[in-house]
C-alpha cells in the first residue's frame, strides 16, 4: 500500500486529480465533500504565503491579543484554504485563554506568524494533552516533517470473497483493495483506480487483514514521497476513510457475531424482534433507541475477558458465552480461548493494546446498497410477488415487461427469462427491475401491492441520487420514504419476507448519508467488477503459490501503467543519460466528453424548465423531426407526471441535461395477443404517434437526478398509523412462521415430503 501511494503521488494523471483537503461545498457529490472528512481526520498541515501552519499551534491574528488554534483545514467552494479551531487570547503576558469551540472559521490569510511565548494555557478542561504541549511548544508533526509539506491521504478498503475458477464456483479466495477516497468519484469508478493488496485461499477477511494493519502502522506515522506536481517531496499521513465490503463480511470484521444472532445489527445493539413493540423499534428510526458500537468498546470488552481468563477469575467458555451474549465475536479472541498462547489475541484492527483502533469499527462499514437493497428488499420483493401470481399473471406480466420501455437502461430484462428465471437474477437484473415494477406489475397485482412497489421503487431511485443540492430537505424526504415503504409493506402478504436484517440495516443509511455522504460513495459495484481482473490472475498462475503470483501480476501492471502515463521514477546507470527511454514515459490519457442520445427526453435547467427531446448532438447530425412534450400539471400515472404532444417548437441550448426514460401510458387500454407460447406485448405505439400521452418514469435512476422538484415533498407517516400497520404485519409475520404440514404425497412417506420453506427461515435471515 506504501508503494501504491507512491506511485499515485508520481503519477500526474492520478496525482492532478487527487484532493488532499476536504471542500466545503454547497451541494454533496464526492467523498471529499464529506463531514466525516472534516471531521475525523483532520488536515495536519498547509502552506500558504511561504508559512506553513500546523494544526494545534497557536498563530497571531490580525486583531490585537487574540490567538486561533487551528484544529484542521477545509477548501471553501471558492478554492480559498480555511482554518477551522479554537479562539483564545493573551491574559497575561506568557499565559492564554483558550475557548474550545472548533466551529471558528477563520481565512488562512488572516493568521499571522506562530505564538512561541506561550507557559500557561487556561481551558474548560476538555483539551487533550497533545493539543496542550502543541500550543507550549508546537506540533510534533512539524519537527518530523522537517520543512516539508504533509498531506493527509484517507483510502476506502474493499474485501470480498473471489472464485480461483472461472465459472465463478468455488475455490474461494480472501482479497482485499482500496481506492484513494480524494479522486472524484468517476475516476474512482475506473478500474485502473482500483488498488490490489492481496489474496489468499487459507486465510479469512480478518487473518489477511493483518497485512492491511501493517501498512498502516507505517502510513500512520508518516512516509516520504516525491510529489510530481510539486516536483519536491512531501510527507504523507495515511488513514482508512471507509471500509466496503457484503454483511457477512462486514460482520467478521468488525467482530460482530452475525445476522443470524440475537444481535443481529453490527452497527447498533438492538436484538430480534419478539413483540410487536420490538418489531417497531426493528423497523422504524433505530439511532435515538439504541447505542451505535465502536472499536473502542470491543476492545475493552476483549480485554476485560482476557483479564479475567488469565487471572483464573472466570472460565474460557463462561468468558466466551459472555461475549456472544454481548454479540461480539472475535477470530482471535477464539482461538485463545483456546489456548492462553495464543497471539494475537484480538482482531488486528483494534491494534495493540497500546494502540489506537486502525478504523472506527461498525460506523466506518457503511450500509451498501447492492447487498442490502438490490440484492435484499428488491430481490425480496420481486421473487415474493412472482412466485404469488397464478400461471394466466405470469404470461401477462412476461409480456408488460417486454412492453415497458428500457432504452436508458444498461441491463435489458427479457419478459420470459425475467419472470421465469428470477431466482438466477444478479445486481444488475434487480437494478432494472425495480425500474419498470410500477407499469409492469400494475395490472397482475393488487392495489396494496402496487403501492408497496411505487413506494419501494421511489424509494429506490432517491437512494441512487447521484448530487444533493438541499442536505436537510433530502434527509427530511429519505426518512419520509423509508417509512411509507415499511407502511406499505405491511399492509401486504408479503411482508414476513421483509422482516430481516437488511431492512433494519437501510435505517442505519441516514447516519452515514449525514457523515459520508450519498449512497453511491459507498457502492461496491466496481470492485466487484475488478473481482473478474482478481479471478483472471489466479487462473493464469500455477496455483502452486497463486497469492504470490497474483501480487506480482498486479505489480507488474501498476509499473508499466505509471510508465506509460508519464509518473516519476528514479534513474541511474545507463537509464541516468538515456534521453530516448525517457521521452516514452508520456501522459496517454484520453479526453473525454458528454454524449447525449438522439431522440431522449432531457429536462432544461433555467426558467420556466422546460421538457426536450434531443434531435441534434453536434453539427455531424441532420435535425430530425419530432415531437415535443410539454408537462401536463395535476394528472399523474402511479406517482409519475404526464407529458402530452404539443406542436410547439423550442429552441434552447442546454448546458445541463439528464437522459429521461419516458413510459407509454394506456390508461388500461392496451391488450395483449398471443405470440408463440406466450403472451407477448401489442402496445399500439410508444412514442411514435400524435395524440398518445407518455409518462417521466421517477423511478429510473437517471431521471431522479433533475426532477425532484416536479415531485411534492414526502407526507409524513403518523406513528399510529405505522403502529397500526405493524401491529397487522407482526400477526402475519407470526402466522408465517409457524410450519406447512402438506398431506401424503405421490410415492412419499406421510411427514417425510420435501416441504416448502418458511418465509423466515434461518437461511433467509441469513442473506
């Protein structure tokens, strides 16, 4: 990990993109736009005007007597570098008074040369050490850094599980890779971008993960590197923003027992639901019930037990018991209960004894939204209410989804396959599932059902927003749509399948939505597509040592691909004075540009906003014809506004644009014929005739991104009406988990048959 940050910081194409300062802006769209940034790890360091200012040192301000005690630095909207710490003053004439409240913002320009003459510091009491020898005598950071500038470089960690074989069967292997958390986030999405550590077939997530711990004990402490912008060298400070991985392995990681426990949340302490009161705290707003956990809990819980084992004041198995009870579960600590030898002891991310956790534990594992939505609720759903239609539905519904327009989506679903085959569905499957759900499923199911998919779908779409202009008015409308799909839900037959651990865990998508930023800065879709380049390397190796071959593959790639775009590297010998090799080394990256399709909506930013259907890309394209759509106020189509043709002509040109997938809607006009086996779709037309009206579908992902305001804010759902709702959806769920006795069948012995699973069985709550 050391050499990649090397590589990245002698890298021009990596290095002119990187941000080493968190941006205050306006709108939230990128990890460096975080509060968590800011917040939990600190800049140490800037330079501005020939000074360099450590954070925790006192500086002159530019009004008399007062001092400022930066705490870190932020970049405004504006590029301009800002202060933020305590104000204090002069008191006397070697002793200060320091206020300690960071939320002081001060210009850079403002602050003056160093304070040197400070003996005695009055506080309220809440300062720590450091801070208070940093304010006597300066930081620490500043005699380490010897006159060169430090830069704090957080990275996002991925692990997951990766087949050796190529049909993506068995054979597991253990990796782990990171990202830089500064790059923006369409870099971060390139797999070039993305990072390997390491694999291994022997170890687990956490045993491998030790080799993650030492790197970052020496990139807490700072490493030199060479800054090709710079030109000169910089110390780096290393920390890990984020970690992303599925539930199970966030589980072992952060030592939590699992899904499958009495605890069945990592990040809260909240327990299985028993009652119906249990059942409302489960699903409704967890954060101000129970207690969040952190690293630092665990740890002294671990060695308390360990205390108390090597004292002979309990037993391994009561100390073990104890902790289960608690829903801690640690690799480590297993193993020495086992044997008192046994080292280490603890999880490799609490660090030392002596030491401070590596990562803040559970609330540094934020929820991700393809295990716990796409491949949970949505997939939950979608099988839930096909396997209920009868075998007439299903034909109908194969050929609704045929006829529902699919043109902006990246994955087109079949209508026989989609139905059929639902259970054999992935990521990308769901993702266009939930979609087109609202038009395709509208007329197989019942009206409770349909409000449940609208709620689920648009619910769905605001979770995949990709920008956030207003940050309390999108939290207000999330926790808004949240709970009218809980409401929804349970007004259903099929909410015993929704009752499970990743409904619960979307509620916890609020803290890190508040802290992190959007869902999409968490997605693990692109490291689950660089698990394909892992799986590749272990099939081409000799499997005699595949976790050594792999990571010389990869060492390999990272060489030739900081050559061939232009980065730093030292030379000597014969390279020294070998102009010629070095005139290859050159930048080859391409540019890229906004492509817009012909004949998509796009919605026109400006006033009055106006609704366009692209004829014209650039001047290669003749102008084609077409209609233009104007919105049609008041009328709505399962929650979507409805366009109507209009003969009017507008020319504008759009700086802003957004692809917008349009419905046909037939106003329950429309039949279906028999094609084949099957019923296939026979729509008159979509949008290719006058006087047909179409619909924006707010539940495409690409279409949420500029209409927000065509919708009205989400009502507020009343908490007796949510218990109300509940209390119902607890009988059901009761109901459904008693078991199915079928009668003798064909051939099979009375009782012995294969009998169908309960909704809620242990392997369902599992997933």
């Amino acid at each position: 990990m050391q050499s990649v940050i090397h590589l990245a910081f002698a890298n021009p194409r990596i290095r002119e993109n990187l941000h080493v300062l968190p941006v205050m802006s306006d709108s939230v769209s990128e990890l460096f736009h975080s509060n968590k940034w800011i917040d939990k790890h600190p800049t140490p360091m800037v330079h501005n005007n020939l000074f360099d200012y450590f954070s925790g040192e006192a500086y002159y301000t530019s009004k008399e007597w007062e001092i400022f005690v930066p705490t870190t630095f932020v970049e405004n909207s504006t590029g301009t570098i800002v202060a933020m710490g305590m104000l204090g003053c002069f008191i006397e004439i070697e002793t200060v008074k320091v206020e300690n409240s960071i939320d002081v913002q001060i210009d850079l320009n403002s602050l003056r040369e160093r304070v040197t003459s400070i003996v005695h510091v009055i506080h309220d009491g809440t300062l720590d050490p450091e801070t208070l020898t940093s304010i006597k005598s300066g930081s620490l950071m500043r005699a380490k850094a010897n006159g060169k500038r430090v830069y704090n470089v957080p990275i996002t960690l991925f692990n997951d599980d990766t087949s050796g074989n190529v049909s993506k069967k068995w054979n597991k292997y253990e990796s782990w890779e990171f990202s830089l958390a500064g790059l923006p986030f369409h870099l971060t999405q390139r797999l070039e971008n993305i990072f390997f550590v390491c694999t291994s077939k022997t170890l687990s997530a956490v045993e491998s993960g030790a080799v993650i711990c030492t790197c970052m004990k020496e990139l807490r402490n700072g490493i030199v590197v060479r800054d090709c912008l710079l030109n000169e060298d910089v110390l780096v400070i290393g920390s890990i923003f984020q970690v992303l991985g599925d539930n199970p392995s966030h589980s072992a990681i952060v030592s939590h027992t699992g899904v499958t426990s009495h605890f069945p949340c990592r990040i809260c302490e909240i327990t299985k639901p028993n009652s119906v009161e249990s059942l409302i705290s489960y699903l409704c707003d967890p954060s101000p019930m129970v207690g969040l956990r952190s690293f630092n809990h665990i740890k002294k819980q671990l060695a308390e037990a360990r205390y108390d084992i090597l004292h002979s004041e309990t037993t391994p198995a009561a100390a073990g018991a104890s902790l289960q009870s608690k829903g801690i579960k640690d690799v480590f600590f297993s193993r020495f209960l086992k044997s008192a030898f046994q080292l280490p002891w603890m999880n490799s991310f609490l660090g030392d004894e002596e030491e401070e956790p590596y990562f803040e534990g559970p609330s540094d594992t934020p929820v991700e939204l393809l295990h716990c939505l796409l491949l949970g609720i949505v997939k939950y759903a979608i099988r839930a209410t096909i396997e209920g239609l009868t075998t007439e539905e299903k034909q109908v519904l194969k050929a609704r989804v045929d006829g529902t327009s699919q043109k902006e989506f990246v994955t087109h679903l079949h209508g026989h396959s989609a139905v059929q085959y639902v259970k054999s569905m992935n990521g990308k499957d769901f993702r266009t599932w939930v979609q087109i759900a609202p038009f395709a499923l509208s007329t197989v199911i019942t009206e409770e059902e349909l409000e449940m998919w609208t709620c689920l779908s648009s619910l769905t779409a605001y979770l995949y927003c990709s920008e956030i202009s207003n940050f309390e008015n999108y939290i207000h409308n999330l926790k808004g749509r949240l709970d009218q799909f809980v409401l929804a839900a349970a007004k259903t037959k099929y909410f015993p399948v929704f009752v499970k651990p990743k409904l619960h865990l979307l509620r916890h998508i609020i803290y890190f939505i508040e802290t992190i930023g959007l869902g999409r800065l968490y997605a693990t879709e692109v490291f689950e597509s660089f698990n394909k380049v892992i799986r590749m390397c272990i099939y081409h190796t000799t499997r005699l040592n595949p976790s050594r071959d792999v990571a010389l593959q990869f060492a390999n790639y990272m060489c030739l691909n900081h050559i061939a775009d232009g980065g730093l590297f030292k030379v000597d010998g014969e390279f020294l004075s070998n102009t010629n090799f070095q005139s290859y080394c050159r930048s080859t990256s391409s540019i890229s540009v906004d492509k817009f399709q012909l004949d998509a909506f796009v919605v026109i930013c400006g006033e009055p906003r106006i609704f366009m259907k692209i004829v014209n890309v650039d001047s290669k394209h003749e102008r084609l014809s077409g209609l233009q759509y104007v919105l049609m106020n008041g009328v709505q189509f399962v929650s979507c506004p409805v366009l109507e043709p209009t003969l009017t002509v507008v020319h504008c040109t759009f700086a802003s644009a957004a692809l917008i997938n349009v419905q046909h809607l037939c106003d329950n006009f429309c039949k279906v014929t028999t094609k084949r086996n099957f019923d296939a779709t026979k729509h008159d037309s979509i949008l290719s005739h006058v006087g047909a009206k179409v619909v924006i579908n707010l539940f495409s992902f690409h279409t949420q991104k500029l209409v927000f305001d065509l919708v009205a804010d989400v009502a507020v759902v009343e908490a007796a009406d949510m218990e109300a709702a509940l209390t119902e959806g607890y009988e059901v769920w009761e109901e459904s988990k008693k078991p199915k006795v079928k009668g003798k069948g064909k051939g099979k012995a009375k009782g012995k048959g294969k009998q169908k699973a309960s909704v809620n069985n242990d392997s369902d709550y599992e997933e």
